[in-house]
C-alpha cells in the first residue's frame, strides 16, 4: 500500500520470485505512491488496484482456495491430492 521509497520492493519480489500473489495499490487512490510505484514499474504487480479494490480481491483469492465440505470428501475418495495455494508455508 501506500509507502515512501523502495524498502517494500525486495520483500514483494521475494514473494514474486516463490510464485506468490503481489498486490499493489494505485497512483490515483495513494497519498504516496513510491513503494507501490516501485514493485509496479519492477513488474512485479500481480495486479495494481485502487485502495477500495484491494479487499475484495483479497477475499475472492482467500474464499477461491478454500475448499468445501464435498470438494475435501471428493479428493479423498480419489487418488488425486487437492491443489491448494500455498503461500509461506499455509493454507
């Protein structure tokens, strides 16, 4: 989010890099737009949102890698493993 400088850029390319998700705010929504101007223009931006976007983009991918009740009874019954998002080492 909003942030002077680049002390935010090797921490966002570090979860780039482990095929994480980076999601930077927008120059128009920013009261600085340093930090997010600096992963933006690295290419490292899964997407750049306004502020009011950032939320529900982060609730669809937590509620999409969730899985239900049926999917869980679904893999077990097969030999396939679910595929989940991992992201530092959590589901």
């Amino acid at each position: 989010m909003t942030g002077m400088g680049a002390d935010g850029l090797n921490g966002a390319r570090a979860v780039h890099e482990r095929g994480g998700v980076v999601l930077a705010q927008d120059e128009a929504s920013s009261a600085v737009w340093g930090m997010p101007a600096k992963v933006t223009e690295a290419g490292i931006a899964s997407a750049t949102l306004p502020l009011a976007e950032i939320a529900g983009m982060l609730t669809q991918r937590v509620n999409a890698g969730r899985l239900t009740k049926m999917d869980i009874a679904r893999h077990a019954a097969s030999a396939v493993a679910p595929r989940r998002e991992v992201t530092d080492g959590l589901f």
